[in-house]
C-alpha cells in the first residue's frame, strides 16, 4: 500500500472536511497517500452556534474548543490539519497566508485538490476559500516566484466537494467516489462534531443517495458516496 | 493484450468517426478491445461535394464510393463498420433502426460510446444521430424490451467526441486522450478521405493542439490529442 | 376546506407521481383540490424489472399489474388517474391524445400542474412527457381549437418535480413545499409498489434531506419536502 | 440604392414579421433589397381571438382574413410575402414545405435570415419555426440535393428577433438595429393587425426602448431600435 | 393594515430604489411594512450628469444635491432611508460599513430584501452593491458576530430587481409585482430626480410594458408591474 | 488610409498582446489606427519559465528582458505600449494604475478595446485584468470623475480575445477577424518572444484553424484569423 502519493484539501471551516470530504480523506489515507488539510478557519463564529450557547463563552474559548474537535476528526481520517486562524463570516486571507499555502502546494506536490464550489449564496467563506486555493496552485507553477525553491511541481487537478445545496451552488457531480468501505471511519469523524450533531443524519443520507446514484451509473454497487466536480479536464490514456 | 471489453462509435457520416474519433479507435482496437462503428449514412448528399463535382454522378454510385471509403478508414483503424444507410441532410430514423441499435447495443456491451455533440448549429445530423444512440442505449437497459433476450447489460458511459467549431456547439471537453501512438494510423484512415483533403491538415493542427493542451494538464508529454465530453458522473475507486 | 380549485399531475410512468409529486398530491387533494393525474405508460417495459422476473410475464398482463398497483397508489393520494396508455421506452405519443389532453386542461382548469423537468438523460420519455403536457396547456389556450368548446381557460403555472438525478437533469429548485403534514399518505402510497422497493428508502430520505433544506431556507421547521422548479414569472401582491 | 441584396423572413405567424422584425423588412427593403416573408401559418387558431368572438366564424374564413391583413402589413413593409399554411398551434410541417424552403433560399440567396428564437416556453410554434428554417439552410448547402440546381448558395446569417417575454426565452440581443427612419412605416403595418389592437403600443414601447438601448450602447442617438441575437460568429475585416 | 413585518432595499445609487423598486417600496409601506432603504452612495460622481453641467459645481454640492433629492423621494414612497457615503464610480466599502449593515439587518428583521443584480457589465457598482448587502444578510446570522446582541434573526429572501438592460445582466424574472394601485406614487418619486429626466418615460414603458406581461402570466388584469429575480428557493404550504 | 481611431489593447503579460491580438493590432495599425497597448506586468515570475533557468537571473534582470522583448514587438505590430508594472501571479493593481487607465481611456478615445475573457481556471491574472480594464472603461464615463477634464467619451465596445483553452473559458466568439493580410507581421512579432518558443506553432496552428472557420462561416476565403468575443450589443444601421 506503500505510495509517495499525497492530497491536499482546503476548506473554510472544519465541519466542511468532515461532511463533504472525509470519505475520500480516510480512503486515500488509508491507501497510503499523505493526506493534508488546510483548515482556513475555526468556523468559531458562524459555525458554532452550540458553543455561543454556552455561558461564558469568549471567541478565544470559542476558537479552542472547535480546533481540537477538528483535529480528532482529522485523526481519525488519518489525516495531517494546518490551521490558518483567517476568522470566518467572513474570512479574511492574507499575502502571508497566501504564501503559505504556495509552500504547501510545493511541498505537498498533491496528485489532486479538494475544495468548495466556485458558488454559494448561502456562506460567503466557501467560494473566498477556493478562490485562494486556486490563486495559490497557479502561483506555485511561477518559476519566478522564489525562484531558489528550483520547484518540482505540477499543478493538479481540483475537485470541488457537495456543498449543503448543491443545486443553488452551480454544482454538478462528474466524480462518484466510492466511500462505502471507509464509511464507519467517515461517521466516527462526524461524532467529534457534537455542536453540529443535527448535521450527522442529513450527511449519512447524502453518502447513501449518492452511493445508490454511483450503482446507478456504473452497473456496481456502492452503498455510500460522495460527489464531486472536476475543475479541468483530464489527460486519459484509455477512455474506460 | 487480450480483453473482453469493447468500444461503440455511432456517427452521421463517414468523416466523423475518422476526424473526430479515429485515435480513440486505432487506440483501442490496439489494446484488443472489439470496437464497432454504426455509421448512420453514407454522407452522400451533404459531405460528398467532391463526388459531385464528378460528371454523371448518381446518388447511388455517391453511396457506393463514399461506403468503400468508410470500409478502408474502419479496417486501418481496426474496427467493424456497419451501415444503416438513413440517407443524410437530414437523417431520417426509423424504429426498425432503433431496433437494430438496441440489439447492437445489448451485442456489443459497450464499456464506453463515443458520439457528436448534443448541440450543433452548423449540421442537423449530428444532434439527431447522437439523441438516436442515447435513446437506444437507454431502451436497451428495459426489461421489458424482448424480455427473451434476458439481456445482461449495463448502459455505458457515453462521450461526446468534438464538433468542428466546439464553442459554438456548447462542447467543452473533460477528457484528453493520449493518441500520440496511434497518430499515424489516424493520419492514414485520413488518406482514405480524399474528397475532404481540404481537412487532413485542420484535424492534424487540431490533434496536435488538443496534444499540447493535454501535456499541460497532466504535467506530462502529449504529442497528438482528442478531447472529449462525458454525459454522466464516473463512478470511480480513486480520485488521481 | 372547500374549494374549487384543482391541480393537474402529468407523468411518464406510474413511479413518477409517486415519487416526486406525491406528497403535492396528497396535500392538496386533503385542501379540496381537484386532484388528477394523467398516467402516460404503465411503464411496463422500463420500470417494470420486477415484474419480468416472474415466469410467464406478458406485456398485457404486465401492464394489468402495473395499472393496478397505480390506482390504489392514486387513491390513497386521494386523486384521480387516466392512463393514455402511450406505451414507454419510448412513449410514443398521437394527435389523438393531445387532443384529449387539451380537453383535460380545459376541464379541469387547473391552478397549477406538475409534470417532469425539460432534460434527463438518463430517461428518454421524461422529457418527453413534460414536452407533451406544455403543447396541451398552450393549445388549450387557442381560441380557434374547438371553438364551440367557448373555453374559459388561463394557462396555469407548471411545476417541475425532481428528478432522480437533479444536478444531471439541470433541476434548479425554486420551491420547497412543506409535505410534513402528509408524509404518512405519501409513504404508504410508496408501498403499492413493491416491485420498486428499493426506491422507498432512497425517496424518504430526498423527502427528509428537503425538508431540512426548506426549514433552512425559511427559519421555521419542515420535517419533510419535495422540491419543485417553476417554469413561469408569477404575478404576485406581494413580495413577502 | 440598387443593391442585388436579400434579406429572408420565417415566422410561424403574421404578427410576428410585424412587431419583431417590421423595421428590418422596412429599413431594408427601403435599401433596395429583395424582402422575402415566409409565413408558415395563418395564425388562425392560436392569434385570432378577435376573429373567433364574430359569429359564425369557421377555419377557413378566419384564415381568409388573417391572410388580407398579412397581405397588406408586408405591402407596406415593402416585402413579397408567401404562405406555407402549415396550421398552426400547432405548426405541422411537412416534407414538401421543407423541400420548397430550401428552394426559396437558394433562390433568393439572402444575405441574412431573420427567424424566432430557439425556446419559447409560452409557444410551441416558434421553436419549431426557427428549427426549420436552419433545416432548410443547412440542407441548402448539400451537393447531392438536386444536384442539378448547380446551387451557388453561401448559408447567410440568422438573427433571431424579439420573442414576446425575452428573458424567458434565453435571449440576449447582440445587435440593435437602428429602425427610426422606418418606424412610421412599422406603425402603419401595425395597425393591419386589428385584432391584436392591445398590442399595438406595447411594441411601439418596446421599440422606444430598444432605441434608447441602441443609443447608450453607441453614443449615437437612436430613437426607435428592434434587437436580435445573432447564431453564428461573423467573419470581419475590421473591429470597429 | 398594521403589521410587525418589515422590507429593506440596498441600493448603490438614489435612482435605483426609485426606478427598480419604487412601486414595491411604495406598495409594502401601504400595507403597513416598515420599509427601509440604504442608499450606498449619492451617485454623485456617476449619475450626476446634470449637476455637473452646473457652473462651479463641487462634490460636496453634489452629493448635498442628491441626497436631498433622494430624501424627498424616500419620503414619496413612505420610507426610511440612510446613505452610507461610500462613493461611487467605484463604490468603495468598508468593514465599518458592513459592520453598520449586519446591524441593519438585526435590527429591521425583513421578510424581504430588494437589491441589484448579480452581473451588470455597464455599472462595476451595481454587482459590488449586492455583494456586499448578501454578505451582511448571512454574517448577521453568525452566532459569533457580536453575541451579546443575542440576535433572533433568519436570513431573508433577497430579491434582485431589474437592471437597465436586463437581458446583457443574466437577469430572469420570476415574480412579476403588481404595483398598478401605487403607480402614481412612484411616478411622482420619479419627479424628484430631475436631472435624469430622459429615464422617466423610460421606466414608465418598462412599467407599463411588466404590467402587461404579469397579466398575461396569472390571466388576472394589471396595468403596472415590476420584475423581480428570486435568489433563494421559497419554502411553501401550498403549490398555487 | 488616415484616420483618427484608435484601438485599445489592455493585457495581464507581454505574450497575451502579442498571440491573442497580435493580428487585430498590426491591421488597425495598417488602417492609421492609433493602436496602445497597455500591459499590467512583465510576465516576470509566471510568464518567464527561460529566464530563470539563466545563471543568476533576478526579479529586475528578467523584468528588463521581458519589457526589451515587448516593446520590439509591440514596435512590430505598429503599436504604442504602456508598462504599468503592476506585478504578475498575482497581479497586484493599484488605485493610482486605475486613475491612470481611466485618463488614458479619455485621451485615446478608443471605438475598441480588447482584453481577456472573463474567466480562466489556468490563470488569476488574465480575469483581474479584464475586470481591470472594465472598471477603467466605466469610471471614465463618469461626469464626476475629475470634472474639469470636461470629458468627451464614449465608452466603447470590449473584445475579449481567444484564451489558451477556450472551451474551459466559457469562451464563445463571435467575431472571426481576418488577418490574413498581416499574418506575417503577426508572426515576426512571435519571434521577438523566444522564451516562449513551444507556443510559435500552436499559435499558428490557432491562426490557421480560426482562418478556416472564419472562411466557412462567411463563404468568402480566409487563411488566418483571430477569434474574439464580444461584451456589449451592437448599435447598427443594417443587418449584413
């Protein structure tokens, strides 16, 4: 299973690795793919509506409680976190950060990318937060940018994940990635999300559905799936 | 290189299979896959214009030449060709065709199709012959459709092969495949189309183009290309 | 709760208004309305595996079943239902029924009607079903079409349900509609069609995942929801 | 003004050279090409709600009157005028209809077309016009029909005119042609048409609003404009 | 006529409250809504041709100009109106700004929101415009932003109304507002605004031309309208 | 051939002006257009991939170079050009760089500008120029925008010229401009870009296929053309 493979996902909030991406998280983890994660946030304003209600609450407190039920989640994905700390609703991305993220690109050398849909007029982070990802896969190609780098690097392919809507959002699946043998994995990850626990039945029936769809399409059977939409076309060598 | 997979191409006209799809034949055949064109008419009436301008010429002798024509690019690109002879500008369907195609469909078990864009304002034949494989290849998959057949079957992938003025057909491909090592088997079922010499050398700029674009989205070498549009979401164990 | 109202469900095949509009049904029908359904097919050679499965299986006998298990389906609903008949994959439709079709909006006067959306391409009589159902509604409209009928008749809106698939079949949601209150109908309708039995839990959870969207979207609580796509501007009071 | 120009008209009803493309038939026919209307249907069923409130109206005598004020509209319009009477709501085209367009494009050699645009979800005749008349375009420029009309033909541009609700119709104008010096000539081709009195000055407020459009978009004064959307791209020798 | 419901309208320009949605506002307040207008700017650079024509004419007099102008008109149709002086031609907003709207939002709790269109190739401060009103409408639900408010907010259908070229802006109506009983309240909002007296006729006709269609698409007589683009899907009780 | 047009060029790197619209510009120039070319940056980190493999290269040496090699072939094509210096992946623009193209929009007065496509997943530069360019075109319209500049101007039509991979652009031209004529001073311009050799063929490739196009659609011959899309509806006089 040994593989110099690596992914990297880049999301807004925790919530949004867990419930769109962390099937194919733990599947590629688990065939051994270094897999990272760009947490841009901690979702501690917008996504936290469970710890607001607590007495006492602070946005640092606030902050805290949600980095480490992310970074449980990414351990049981078998996956590496980053935070940026860029606060949410809205973000705020900087140069800094941004260059960042180009040494991640570089470094990672990630064989594919997952991030939001270009589209969502339901949060204002998720389309801010694959603006910047994509800003920094294309810089990372520029030989001029620190130049002493000598980069190895290609730009991969991005694969936008299901956001909450999918309709609302321009989002078409192309991808029907087959979850069901990391499935278990994928639900444990959402049980570090307590603040959100009526979120874990409206995802598992999301990884269902698009599990009976991906049978559908393929004559195979899935028991549960994810969606996703490719960004560029792909170099094949044989059509199917 | 022995496989028990196979390949459908349906096409309006003799040219199209050869410009648009020739690579991904010669490809295939190659890998031993048995790759079967339906070709819809003769193109006697509307791609023939060199016939034409030949003294006496009847439309049966059009069809004649144009059909040994169509023979010699199939049997170099190492495929069947069958004719349905529905006379082209326009093509006129009939269901005892749409019986033929189904059976062909449930023959064959195709893995992928690969057919015209669903849009083209430049031709009538290519949208009507592409509704017309869809159609078949979705009555195929009905129980009901000679139920004696107890027909093992699962409707394929289909992929729209590229229109001659892709922007304004709404074509816009998410595959590239890697031709470069059957370019030259494509160049000669060219040559088997002298009447259309006028286009060897555009669909030899094309392929080289669509080659180019290929390399640059993989980050590895492609001399030749042919681009590609899918019809539904792939079902896949991996995303790169 | 009496009213003089009425709403017309047009479908390719029993499964449909089911599925997608049973819920709709159900609650206007409990509202007063005037509920009618104008079944297409029976859909007895494409959604019919089931049935087919069974030694000795005819056409004939074959669409007895499927018509039976559509009127208790119908009933429990509370609607009427027409079968036209057409036959499926693919529906083949005549002058003769538009002209009933035509009778059956003059008739009914329905303020609304549900039908399927404009593109599915993983069915070839959807689409044509909702193709169907707007020629009628328009021709009904004309003054010279019987004109001894002296028609009072305006064209109603026409809502389209989901498709299985709504992101291939560019289904773009723009009402969500509370079926909470009828849930229990629209499931047990499910149930007079045991040959799609793998359908009722996929469709319960569509139901489950578009009320949450239809409580997310309006602030106040939805269990469960279907989802619809307008065709026309509606005149309105006011704005909200 | 002598010119061996032409210009060549479709439209599935009377009304519709009238109030979409009245200024282009005027302004050019003012130039001194050779205008040709074909008018598939009388509108005798679907747009002749005045003529069936007469007593004791019947088909043929409604299609007599619409004909007469068809007649005299494209006099004043300057255009020679010919009736497919195709029926209409719905249009039936047939064979033969198709078979005569093509001859009348390769007669009149226009050096554009002027047609419906291609949705229309209030009108099932215009879609189906518009497709026809490229039909017949495309099929104009095959060798092999009546190859002994030896055709010298170029298939000219299509613009497609203003549908009545355009947003709803997927149209986006690219040109807005300037028909103030023209608009007395429009107005008076209106008022043939009595029975559609109401519409009158909607589309004279239409055309004062185009005008407006025309100008701001030039910064030419323009006071009355028609917009269309051209299909296919231009060929030029200048940008501008 | 008393109700707790309220309406707010995020303009970047005083004409657009009056031209774009000066019936609903006059309408809404007629029914006893509070109806709150922020205007983002005077328009004081680019849509003050007439005042610039002024001699000696400065910016602040400019800007004095408008926003009395402005306040007049709000005052006409029964609204409250606040200017954020952010400039215009560009429209440049600050945190500050949003900090204010986010409050706005809480505070008035509309049931609606009336903004710009989402694309406008003619005017970079429309789009920015509705930009930024969406992004204050969804961090005004962030239970992190300022949660001492203890804000009981739910995020409002928005409404996008209609651009000067509809068609050039991707805009599609789906409501048409009846706003035939308030007609000469708007008009005389538009008598506030002299110096863009050449748009006065022109948004009549566009009044008058809505109307017209909203009849024709609810069979129900209306002599003035406004179109609206919904951005949301509705969650409803009953289908029509 | 005197003339007081002009045309305005505004591209993100010095090989954009040189293969989208290289032709575009050496005809007008051949015409007595004053043709300018405004180009934001260098190309020096993204666009320079031969210079920094040289020994030793820095960020002011490769700029040098870069700024050397425009400017002959700006000098080739006939065309003034304008360095803003802005910096490149990703382009950093200024308020005063926006002053500054919005005084040169009021001073060359151009009757055209061309500039990039709107979207471009392979590249952050070419959209932040175009919406760059759009701003400037707009502001200078503004009769508020430096007042005593008493401004004569008219904003002008916007080509977006042809992208490196059109179809994933959203790019649809519709304008084939030939440039036949001056073909050869297009391609002598290529080779003052040395670092970008591997683009010389595929760029006459472009030309070579979009002249073909250009010929089939207008039926007049046409061995090289450039494709470009257009922004704003035309204001015309006759139809074609």
């Amino acid at each position: 299973m040994a593989t110099d493979k690596a992914g990297l996902v880049v999301t807004a909030h925790p919530g949004d690795f867990v419930w769109r991406a962390g099937g194919a998280i733990a599947l590629h983890a688990g065939l051994g793919y270094r897999m990272k994660i760009v947490c841009l946030s901690f979702g501690e304003r917008g996504e936290s509506q469970g710890a607001w209600r607590q007495e006492g609450m602070t946005l640092a407190e606030c902050k805290r409680q949600r980095q480490s039920e992310a970074e449980k989640a990414a351990e049981i994905l078998g996956a590496e976190i980053e935070f940026f700390d860029a606060g949410d609703y809205p973000l705020r991305l900087t140069d800094a950060m941004l260059d960042r993220l180009i040494d991640i690109y570089r470094d990672v050398k990630p064989s594919f990318v997952l991030s939001h849909s270009k589209s969502d007029p339901y949060n204002v982070d998720h389309p801010e937060a694959v603006r910047f990802s994509n800003e920094a896969r294309i810089i990372a190609q520029a030989a001029g940018h620190k130049p002493e780098d000598k980069p190895v690097y290609s730009a991969p392919q991005v694969f936008m994940f299901e956001p909450h809507q999918p309709e609302q959002c321009g989002f078409v699946p192309d991808r029907i990635l087959n979850i069901s043998s990391v499935w278990d994995i994928k639900r444990r990850a959402f049980e570090q999300l307590p603040a959100q626990k009526h979120l874990w039945d409206y995802y598992e029936r999301v990884a269902l559905n698009r599990g009976m769809q991906g049978g559908r399409n393929s004559g195979k059977p899935m028991t549960h799936g994810e969606a996703y939409q490719s960004t560029y076309p792909e170099a094949v060598e044989v059509m199917g």
